[in-house]
C-alpha cells in the first residue's frame, strides 16, 4: 500500500479519521507541516504534531526507498531480509 497507493506527500496517514485523506481536508487545519512533501502521520491526541517530526528528511527518504525495494522483492516471489523466518536469517 505504501509503495504503489498510498500518496507520500500528499496524504495523511491518521488513527483518528480511519480512512485516506488528503493533507488539503479541513480534518487536518492543526496539523503542522502538511503542505510539504513528507511523510505525514497525524499523531491522534496532539492534532497539531506532524510524526514525521521524528525523521529527518534523508531518513525519510531511506524508509521510502526501502518500502519500494520490499515491494519490488514481493512482486517478484522472494521475501525481504527482515520477512525471512527466523531459522533463514540466523543462517
């Protein structure tokens, strides 16, 4: 979902609302930072805290390129590193 649906950027990802929105709907006034393109995540009982405040932008950008790399694997049949069972990854 967050490789190929979801629009980094432009969408928030919220516990409180429970559905996709867009950082533009009126549900999301409070919340800091969402006209810029990062990673939004409402913290859901400080309206105005934007989560990605806990990332700096070339750590954002290393958890997006890696999200793309999981999926790029799982389309193609093989597992992540970090998806692989525990007897594999000890190996």
């Amino acid at each position: 979902f967050y490789a190929q649906d979801f629009q980094w950027g432009s969408e928030v990802i919220s516990v409180r609302i429970g559905q996709r929105c867009l950082a533009s709907n009126e549900a999301f006034t409070e919340l800091r930072g969402r006209f810029t393109r990062r990673l939004h995540i409402e913290d859901p009982f400080l309206l105005d805290r934007n989560l990605h405040c806990v990332l700096w932008q070339d750590q954002e950008y290393t958890l997006y390129q890696k999200i793309q790399e999981a999926c790029g694997m799982l389309q193609r049949g093989s597992l992540p590193e970090g998806l692989w069972p525990f007897e594999e990854a000890g190996q």
